[in-house]
C-alpha cells in the first residue's frame, strides 16, 4: 500500500512540475485553440466525447490495477472490480452511439430536406 501511495505522490507532482515548466506553452495553447473554436465552432470540443474518454481512461486504469491485484494479491477480486468498471464503460459507449446515432439523423434530415419522414422513423434503421 505504501508503494501505491509513494508512486500516486511521485506522478502527481511529476505532473505539477511539467505543467509549471510548460505554462507559457499551455497558455499559448489554449488561446490558439480559442481562436480557432471562433472561428469555426464545429471544432469545439463536446463535452460527451470528454466524459466517454475519462470513463475509457479509468476502465483501463482500473485494469491495471485488476492485473497487479490478480499477480500480486487474490485472483478472486479480478471479477467484480473489472465487473464495476466495464458495466459502467459499456453504458458510456452505448451511450455515446446511441447519441451519435441520433445527431447523425439530424443532420441527414437537414441536408436531404425532401426526405417527408420522422426522425423516429428512421430510428430503426440499421448498418446492414
């Protein structure tokens, strides 16, 4: 456990350290980004694919930890943590194609303006 702590304190400030010595580039980052977002607000960046990336992120993270818990520690702890993070990650990806899905027939009915059907219409459509 100290391990883990010892290593979690050294990435964080690791991390401080890189941010303190970056800042004038990260400033300087962040305002070209803005320009650019207004000039063309279709280059934003939303705010679903930032929550999906963090829930990714953590999945792999936690199986990580799953790895070194079944190598190190008990192997009968593998199912439920990675039974805890993948029915989450599972919901964020349904979700998020479930959203695109949705925003993609939007945009269809937009552009093909004598398309006379619903968008629930098309809801049933499928890739095949």
């Amino acid at each position: 456990m100290k391990e883990i702590l010892c290593f979690a304190a050294g990435f964080a400030l690791a991390a401080i350290i890189m941010i303190i010595l970056n800042r004038k580039a990260i400033r300087a980052a962040r305002k070209k980004r803005k320009q650019e977002v207004q000039k063309d607000p279709e280059k934003k960046i939303q705010a679903t694919k930032i929550i999906v990336f963090s829930i990714m992120v953590t999945y792999y993270a936690a199986f990580i930890v799953a790895v070194w818990v079944v190598i190190a520690r008990d192997i009968y702890q593998l199912s439920s943590l990675l039974t805890f993070t993948g029915g989450v990650s599972a919901f964020a990806v349904a979700f998020y194609c479930w959203k695109s899905k949705a925003e993609n027939l939007e945009k269809i009915k937009k552009n093909n303006p004598e398309i006379i059907a619903s968008l629930t219409d098309f809801s049933g459509m499928s890739s095949q």
